[in-house]
C-alpha cells in the first residue's frame, strides 16, 4: 500500500474529500497590543522577509481565509507573545475573542518549561481556559546561524525534562518547531516518555533542500514515526517546496505520510504565516488533490479525526 501512496496511483473509486475539517495549526494577533515585537521585523531568519505579516489577524479575518473549505473546528497554536511578558496574557486575550462554533476552539500555549514556575505558569493556564490543550516549545537549533532559533541541548535540560511530565499529568500534547536536526533526540525523548504525546510542527521544517539536507529530513520522519506517540502536522508545506503547485507540494507531503501513515497526520494551514506562498483555499483543495488515492476514512482522518482525538474536540464539535 505504501508504495501505492507514494507513486499515487488513482484508485477506481477514488473520491475528493467534501467531509468537516479541523484547521490544526492557526495563529492569531491584535498588533496594537505591541505583544508581538517580532513581526514588527522586516526579516526573521529563515522566514525572510515578514512585512506581508505586519497587520492584524484576528477571527474575522481567519473566517474570510476559511470561508467554503467545510472548516468545523481549529486549534489555535501560540504566536511568540512577547517573551518578556507573562504568557497567560495569550490565553486570556484569546478568551476574550467572539468565535463561531468550535473556531480556535483549542489552544496550544507557551510555558518555559526550564523555568523554575513553569509549573505555576501552566496552572494560571488552565484556570484561564479550559480550551488548553497543550504546549508549545521551539527547538529550531540549525548549524547555519542564519537559519538558527534557539540553541541546542533544550531537550536534555534536567529542569525542562523534569517540567515535561506537568503535560503529561494534565492530558496536555506538546507541540515541537523544530529542524530535522532535532529529529532524532526527539525519537528518543518520545521513546522515554511513552505516555506523552509529541506533535512535530510545519512538515519537521525540512529547511535544506540539497539532497544531504532532504535525506536528513526523510530519515529524521522515519526516526520520529518510529516513536507511536509523535504524530505531526501537514503545515505549511508550500514553505519547503519549490512552488506552491499540487506536484510540488505531493514532493513533501507524500514522504510524510509515508513514514507516519495516515493515522499520525495531521491537516494545518499556519495561517497567516502561509499566506506568503498559497491561499487558504489552495492548502485545502492541493491536500483533497494529493489525498486522492487514500480511503476516505483515511482523508477524514488526516483532514478532521486526528486533530478531534489529540487536541479532545467532543462528540458535539464534530
């Protein structure tokens, strides 16, 4: 069957996804709140140029980009609020925010788990919100320190391996941005904590696109894919391709699913951020064009009951 996956070869009944899609990975910001000084930058490291995210993107705006893609629910990942400031401040803003249905119905927040009130961070959390779904840590350690965001060795702080089992105590995922450099340390972090469930953002960033840096990203998906408690995200993929076109994307998402399946993968648009590349529109129809030769209970898991099992959306938000 993989190999089918992988050459994409139609099946006789094949069928286009029209089923509800939950959007995993979304950001939202109110820039007259100055909560977020890094998109007042012209240029962020790897992203580039980031003046086209220099405009409030709150949930009318997120409506408008979802509008006629059958979008029922959406989990809202956290948008580097000012670090300086207290991160409770993102959940408490957001709870403040009018939303239809299950739209940003879910959040995944920051706490600094090698902080040593990480633990008192991650209460004041949960007693702001009971959307929390989880946590979110960027590990984006790259040897080109145009491409680097953190440095290396975050994984094996004591105080952070420590604090990584408050998640685990409250059913919290823990989201990772991080590069195929990371891939590996944490395989083996998921593999010592088998009761924690990882998801790896944006595709695992496969930012190297010279065959070195693509075979570094395939054996790093097969690494984590190995580990049953990491699953990972279809985000932004139009980042990592050389064009926002069906075959381009197929290039990226496919391996993907290969090492994963469809039962670890996870539908996200990463919007706004993505709008530098492809509409909102074309994340979904490219995946409904890529998805053609899975089942259709597989394309509904990829576009909907995967993220409705990780981040809890009940019966009622299907």
């Amino acid at each position: 069957m993989r190999a089918t996956w992988s050459s994409c070869a139609m099946t006789a009944n094949a069928r286009r996804y029209a089923g509800p899609i939950i959007d995993s990975h979304h950001h939202l910001w109110d820039l007259s709140l100055g909560r977020h000084p890094w998109i007042a930058q012209a240029s962020v490291g790897a992203l580039g140029d980031i003046r086209y995210l220099q405009q409030d993107y709150l949930i009318a705006d997120l409506l408008k980009d979802m509008a006629g893609q059958g979008v029922t629910g959406s989990v809202h990942v956290e948008a580097l609020w000012d670090r300086a400031r207290d991160p409770v401040e993102e959940t408490r803003w957001l709870e403040g925010l009018e939303r239809p249905g299950r739209i940003a119905g879910r959040y995944i927040a920051h706490v600094p788990l090698a902080a040593g009130d990480a633990e008192a961070v991650l209460e004041r959390h949960l007693a702001a919100s009971p959307r929390i779904a989880g946590l979110r840590e960027t590990i984006r350690w790259h040897p080109d320190p145009a491409k680097r965001w953190t440095d290396s060795g975050i994984l094996s702080n004591p105080l952070w391996r420590r604090n990584l089992g408050l998640l685990r105590r409250h059913g919290l995922v823990l989201e990772l941005l991080m590069n195929p450099y990371q891939a590996r340390e944490l395989a083996e972090l998921a593999a010592a904590h088998p009761d924690q469930m990882f998801i790896v953002n944006h595709c695992g960033s496969p930012l190297d696109r010279d065959e070195a840096g693509l075979q570094r990203w395939r054996d790093g998906l097969r690494a984590m894919a190995a580990q049953p408690n990491i699953a990972i995200k279809l985000s932004n993929a139009s980042a990592y391709a050389p064009s926002a076109a069906v075959a381009d994307l197929r290039q990226v998402i496919l391996p993907i699913i290969e090492a994963f399946g469809p039962g670890r993968a996870l539908f996200g648009t990463d919007y706004p951020v993505a709008r530098r590349t492809i509409t909102y529109a074309a994340i979904c129809d490219s995946l409904r064009e890529i998805l053609l030769p899975f089942s259709e209970a597989e394309q509904r898991a990829i576009f909907h009951d995967n993220a409705a099992r990780l981040y809890g959306f009940s019966g009622q938000d299907q």
